[in-house]
C-alpha cells in the first residue's frame, strides 16, 4: 500500500502546481488520475480479503481438524465420526470441498436433513439402516 501512497502524495503535489499554473486541463487529468487510485485501492482491498480467505481455506485443508481414519462415509452424502459414536451426521460436499464440518440438521420427517451451509438436501437413514 505504500507505494500507492506515495503515488498518491505525488498526484495531490502534481493538483497543487496545476492549480498554481491554472492549467484546467491538467487539473481534469489529474483528477481523473485521482480517481483511477481511488478504484485501484478498493480492488486491491477486495484481492487481499479474497488471498485471506484463501489462506484461511489452505490452512484447513493442510490442518484437517478431523482424520480421515475417523471418517465413515455413507452414500447417501453424509459422513459420521467412528470417535463420537457415529451419531451425528455431517454434509460430505462442505468437507471434500472446503474441509469444513457442518453438522446436518434435521428438517420435518426424521430421515430429512438439510446442510446449512451448502444448503444440500440428505436422506439420512435410521443408523441401523445406514450400513449398506
Ligand atoms: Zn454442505
């Protein structure tokens, strides 16, 4: 960001002297340099948020916070912990895609579950239906 400071400081020196010379036309142009950086600024804001979330999401998948020894997956797109008893259910999709663990929640019927994240609809069965 410094250097698009610096840019910055040189531009309001360069508005300062057309002023002085009362030179409108390098007054407009200076404006519209003005401007430019303005925008440029907010791209770069919204790229370095984006590189954040980025990193967040490299870190997870270089870190998992589950093992995939733990993992039971079932075909219906959920998976359960062998840790926990394999009790609870978790949306497959948000764990391959972004290693993140969503907890399913259940909707009106009993076997209807719903992921609230990626908003995925799951049939999860009584666990002792859920081995194949
Ligand atoms: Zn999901």
């Amino acid at each position: 960001m410094g250097t698009l400071m610096d840019a910055y400081e040189i531009l309001k020196d360069l508005i300062k002297e057309a002023k002085r010379l009362k030179n409108l036309e390098m007054i407009s142009l200076s404006m519209d340099v003005q401007e430019k950086i303005f925008e440029f600024k907010e791209e770069l804001e919204s790229v370095k948020d984006e590189n954040r979330e980025l990193k967040k999401q490299l870190e997870l998948i270089k870190n998992p916070s589950i093992s995939e020894d733990d993992i039971k997956y079932y075909p219906a797109g959920f998976f359960t912990l062998n840790s926990k008893g394999n009790k609870l259910p978790y949306c497959s999709a948000c764990w391959k895609a972004k290693r993140i663990q969503i907890p399913l929640s259940r909707q009106f019927k009993s076997w209807d579950y719903k992921c609230s994240s990626c908003q995925s609809k799951i049939i999860v069965l009584d666990e002792k239906d859920r081995e194949i």
